[in-house]
C-alpha cells in the first residue's frame, strides 16, 4: 500500500531539547498534524489493502480516505471514502 499525501509547510518546527521529557513517537504514516511527532493518525491506516494507493485530506479535524485501486487488483472498491474522528498519540 502506498499513501499520497499534501504537505503545506515550507519550514522545519523547532523543538526545544528541554522539552524532550520522554519518549518520542516520529510520524512514519505521513497523516500526523504534530509536525514529525506521532499524533494517532496512523490508525487511519489500519485496514489499508497491500497493492492500492490511498489519498488522505482533511476538513475540519476529521481525516478522510479515498482509494485509489490499480486496473490490476481484482476487487474493484474504485470510491471509497471513509471518515474517522482523530483522538490522541498512540
Ligand atoms: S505514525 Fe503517523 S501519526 Fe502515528
């Protein structure tokens, strides 16, 4: 499976080494909106299917998910579009 994703920011965040008091979580998902830091988002991701590409927006805090199936992956889901409420890291 593979995620298409829209980046906006044009500049790093700054995290101040003080403010590291415990394990951190880096976002490999992609779908975070705390920068690199792990937010939960990837929970969204769960159930996606090896072989079709996903494409993730969101409106107001909920994300949404459209599949984007290959001609060649025999189960034609072509439109599927799923909300999810996003809740806290991990
Ligand atoms: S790994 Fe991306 S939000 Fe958790």
């Amino acid at each position: 499976m593979a995620r298409i994703i829209r980046h906006t920011e044009q500049a790093p965040q700054r995290i101040p080494m003080a403010d590291i008091k415990a394990d951190l979580y880096l976002c490999r998902c992609g779908l975070s909106q705390n920068g690199i830091f792990c937010d939960g988002s990837h929970r969204a991701t769960k159930d996606e299917v090896p072989g079709a590409t996903y494409h993730y927006s969101r409106s107001e805090g909920v994300l949404q998910r459209t599949i984007i199936v290959p001609t060649n992956i025999p189960t034609p889901v072509l439109d599927e579009t799923v909300a999810e409420e996003i809740g806290g890291a991990q």
